[in-house]
C-alpha cells in the first residue's frame, strides 16, 4: 500500500473535504440474503468549500458503481475509480454539475461485493436459532467504504437516514432512530425506516438485521439478541441505567436521546461497538454475575469521547480510546469505589505490558501514543496501546494538574467544547493550557515522550494496589509451593471464592508474567479451583494463555475450541501467536484456524493470518 492520491489530513482516507464535502447521507438499500450483497443507493449531500472545486473525491471498496447522477436534474455525472490498493480500496473521483450552486446531492446507485469486509453474513447454521441467516457491520476503522460510497474519514461528520427492505420475518436495526413502524412492500419484504440526526463519522453507520428479541433495561434502554440470549443479557446489563446516569454527572447531558445493546453472534470481533443509539457487545460478555458488564461502562462513555468529540485520523485514535477507558474507569470508581477505578487501571497496564512482550511490538513505532499510519492499513496499528496507554497519560496529567476535584470540571469542559468535532492531539493539548493556564506541572510535561516514543508509558502513577494484595498473596504461595515433593496440595477452592472475579483474574495475569508452571501445578490448580468449567470468558481465556506458557498439551483442544467458538479478537489473537510459538502444536493451530477462517469477521480473520505468518 502507497500513500499515492492519499488526502493531507488523513493518510487511510482518498477523500478531499476541505474541497468538497458530504454533510448528510440518504440510503435506500435492499437486504439479499440470497447472493450477500446490499443493492440500492446513497443520495450523498455534497457541499463545495472552494469555488474553483470541479471534483467530489470519495472512497470505496469493491463497490460496484451502477449509475451516478444529480438528484436534482437527473444529469449523469462522470466518474471515475482508481487503482485498487490492498487495504484502502479505490479513491472515487465524480464530477460536479456545472453550476454555480455549491450544495449538491449526488445519487449513486450500487452494489456491494459477497466478500465486503464491513459486513458479516453468517447463514442460519451459524446463528444460535439456526433457522434464519443473520447480518451485521463493522465499519470501524475504514470498513464502511465497503458498504457505500463515502468520505470515510473521521475528520467528515455528517447525519444520515436510511430506508431498508429485509425479509419481514426479520428485524432491521440501526444506528439510529426507528421511524414510525416498518411496512409490507407489494413483495412481501418489510420496509424499516431510520434516522441519526447528530452528525457523526460514518464508520459508526451500523446494520444489523436477523431474528431479535428485545428486553427493556431502563427508561430509555433495551437489550436485543436471538431469543436464545435476550433473558441471560437483560440479567448481565441491569446496571445500564446506573452507568447511563453517572457518565451525564461526568460528561454532560446524553445527546442521542436512545441507548440500547446488541449482543451480537460469537464472530463478532470487539468485546464492543460505540455505534451511536446501538452498541453491539460480544457474547462473551454474558458471565452469569454481571462481572463483566464494564465494556458497556466503555460503550456507554464513547457517547461523549468518540462519537461526540472525535479523532480527526485514526494516528489520533488516543483520543477516542485513552479518553474513553478514562471515563470508564471513572464511573467504576463512582459506583464501587476509587480503590476499584484504580484495580482496573493495574490490570490495563498488565494487559499493555503483556501486548508489548510481542516481539512484532519491541520498540515499533506503531506502539507510540501517536503513530505515523502514512502506508499503514489501520487495522495494523489496532492494539491495546490506544487504550491503556492513552488512560495512563490522562490519569498522569489528572494527578498533575491537581485531581479529580480540578480533573473532573476540565474534562466535562473539554467534550462542552468539541463536541461534534473531530480534533487532533494538538487541540487537546492547546485546550488543556488554555484551562489550566498557570499550572507549573503541566507545563513541564514531556508531550514528545508521551506522543512519540514507542513502549511503555514513560511514568507509571503509582495505582492503589490494596485490591491486588490478596491476588499478590495467592501467586507468590503457587509460585513457592514445590509440587514435586509435598504430598498434598496446600491449596482449597476458598482461595478464591471470597475474591472478585477480577481478582480471579488479576491472580492469573499476575503468574502469566511469571516463569511457565510446571504441568504438575497446573493439574493441581484445575483440580482444586476447577478453571476448565468457568464460564467467565476473561478468567478462561488467561487461564487457557497459562496452561499452553506451561506446554500442558491436553489443554490444546481446549484453546483451540476457545477460539473457534468465538472471534473477539482480545482473546483469539493471542492464544493464536501463544500457539505459533509452540512449535509442536504449531501445525494443528494453523490447520484449525484455515478451516475456521470463512466463519471469521474480515478483521479477526486478517490479523490472525498475520499472526500465524500466513500472509505478509
């Protein structure tokens, strides 16, 4: 991939909106199950900044481009598609009339391709219902050019509505608002209706479309998944409200009026989607104790930091990320206290320092706070780096400029003031002096080493660690105890049950840092604490990254059911590069993972054949 025809501002995007820009977008599409594909058009309003402008430049991928006309005259309008790049797709040029008017809308009618890397088709046998195909998007980073013509750059938001037609036995959802009821069409399909009325970047325009149930959660919330879900997510999700309620105390009033879940089929592969009106939430968020239930903390605080105020280029990608882990950590810490805010933060930099033990990560630029992404598929630079580091930066800078008392009030004024941008490093940073004008520390930080040195933060804040005491205590005693010449095991199951299952969690990760366990400790463990059964996805998958460091080879088909049974990318990825390393399990990893590769999300399925040296 070369940045040749690449825009200025955004090195993953072909589109020119400081010259021409698309400020709403009207689709009208037809769901076919059938052949895979959307069919319809976009009505793109177009507006010109420069007079002297004759071209709109937008992006695509694998798009098929049937017809493209002004909506006003009818005229066909002359276009053309350039060069396919790997990862970027085609840069699409089309002519403006020739007038003086400088708002336009342009009318493409299109087709996407069977194999478009935003969509996900699965048929009936890959839902949990088994009876009807299911699709949704992941348009996030720049997938949505897969799904229509579009100036995909977070640096462009606009509004959008949509009509869709579906099968009528299946529900439509959007990320938006529903209009009226949906309707029969003369052939039998349903007509669905939808409207997004806050501007936003179009890689959070979001579909989904299969059987659904719905369950309320709150005032202004429902939980929709297959009938086979819905019971077990309205149980997991019953704080949503609680957590809906503290982010407005954090950030300010919740613009987007509806904030309902989706808990997608196992492909999906985030743990979350911030798609405005609509997260989707992987499966593997439905523990049974709601243990897991702070990925939609992080969902719920994207409202604010992402959506409403939103990187300008995903080299900016910190400031959705690093922002919003920072507010969820905040409204753990509103609702079960500091201490737990800070538990969190421990075990986000474990999972930092974890990711960055890679190889593939040793001192790569790609791992700085602000990566360069010139010639960079976005989905490369896809870590955990984003997340954790850019949290550890912001709670640095919130102990420095004075705490959460003077933090808090900077942070609702920060979204006051950017909210419906899209902003870079360099607005925050001028934000950030402009409000603490005469704050000594801030002004001694060094933004290069934060911004741009690859690795681990360069200052640690020194957590509370009282809630990782008793995780410390139980590692240290596994590590000392010497299997191999005491008769009996010194350990019982209530160890851990009068621990948090993050502690349960955190008790692992901290012996995933130490040298491999011998199988003998690692038999014992399953024996007394039963690891194999449990049902939390976050326990089980450090659990599973444990028994393979410690070449328990019985539990190889266990990993590798763990990562077929579901595609979250936080998990599967690295038990795969676990695995590749592995070299006499090697072959069967690879072996597994080819015939699973079609049931994958294009993501899952791109970054792991990287990880296992199947493609460059």
């Amino acid at each position: 991939m070369t940045g040749k025809g690449l825009s200025p501002g955004d090195p993953s995007s072909f589109s020119r909106p400081e010259d021409a820009v698309v400020t709403a977008i009207n689709l009208y599409l037809d769901v076919n199950f059938e052949n895979k594909v959307l069919t319809g058009k976009a009505n793109l309003t177009v507006e010109k900044k420069k007079s002297e402008v004759t071209h709109v430049i937008l992006d695509l991928k694998d798009l098929k481009i049937l017809q493209v006309i002004d909506h006003g005259t009818g005229q066909e309008l002359e276009y053309s598609i350039g060069e396919r790049t790997s990862s970027l797709g085609s840069k699409f040029e089309i002519k403006l009339p020739s007038t003086k008017d400088t708002r336009f809308i342009i009318s493409i009618t299109y087709e996407t391709n069977a194999s478009a890397s935003g969509l996900q088709w699965l048929p009936p046998e890959q839902t949990a219902g088994r009876k009807h195909p299911y699709l949704f998007s992941q348009c996030q980073a720049v997938h949505c050019r897969s799904m229509l013509p579009c100036q995909d750059t977070p640096s462009v938001k606009g509004s959008y509505e949509t009509q869709i037609t579906a099968p009528a036995e299946l529900t439509v959802l959007m990320s938006a608002k529903r209009i009226g009821k949906p309707s029969l069409t003369p052939n039998g399909l349903k007509l669905h209706k939808f409207e997004q009325p806050v501007p936003i970047p179009v890689y959070l325009i979001a579909i989904v479309v299969g059987l659904l149930e719905s369950r309320e959660l709150g005032p202004r919330s429902h939980v929709w998944s297959e009938k086979e879900y819905v019971d077990k997510a309205a149980y997991e999700f019953t704080e949503t409200e609680v957590m809906l309620k503290t982010a407005e105390d954090l950030c300010g009033e919740y613009l987007w009026g509806i904030y309902d879940l989706l808990v997608l089929p196992p492909s999906f592969p985030f743990g979350g989607m911030e798609n405005p009106c609509l997260t989707f939430v992987t499966p593997t968020l439905l523990a049974g104790d709601k243990s897991l239930a702070d990925v939609v903390a992080h969902e719920i605080s994207h409202s604010w930091t992402g959506n409403l105020v939103t990187n300008r280029n995903f080299e900016h990608f910190w400031l959705n990320e690093g922002f919003t882990v920072f507010v969820e950590r905040k409204i753990i810490g509103k609702m079960y206290g500091e201490k737990a805010r800070q538990f969190h933060a421990i075990g986000g930099l474990k999972d930092l320092k974890d990711a960055l033990s890679i190889k593939l990560y040793s001192n790569n630029p790609l791992t700085c706070l602000v990566p360069d992404l010139k010639g960079v598929d976005p989905d490369d630079a896809f870590s955990v780096v984003p997340y954790e580091k850019g949290h550890t930066f912001l709670y640095y800078l919130e102990e420095l400029a004075g705490g959460p008392e003077v933090f808090d009030p900077f942070l609702k004024a920060y979204i006051k003031k950017y909210k419906h941008k899209s902003i870079d490093t360099d607005d925050f940073k001028a934000f950030l002096y402009e409000y603490f004008p005469n704050n000594s520390k801030l002004k001694a930080v060094d933004w290069k080493e934060w911004l741009f040195t690859p690795g681990m933060p360069p200052v640690i804040p020194n957590y509370d660690k009282s809630l990782e005491e008793v995780c410390t205590n139980l590692s240290r005693k596994w590590i000392k105890w010497d299997s191999t010449t005491e008769s009996s095991c010194p350990f019982k199951i209530e160890d851990i049950k009068s621990m948090r299952s993050g502690q349960v969690r955190e008790f692992i990760a901290q012996l995933l840092e130490e040298e491999p366990l011998s199988i003998s400790k690692l038999k014992a463990m399953e024996n007394v604490y039963k690891f194999n059964s449990v049902v939390n996805s976050e326990i089980r998958f450090r659990w599973l990254r444990l028994c393979i460091k410690g070449r328990w080879k019985e539990q190889v088909d266990g990993a590798l059911q763990f990562v077929t049974e579901q595609g979250r990318m936080k998990f599967v990825r690295p038990i795969y590069r676990d695995l590749y390393a592995w070299e006499e399990v090697q072959d069967k990893a690879i072996a597994v993972f080819k015939t699973n590769r079609p049931k994958m999300m294009y993501v899952s399925a791109y970054t792991v054949a990287k990880d296992l040296h199947l493609e460059s």
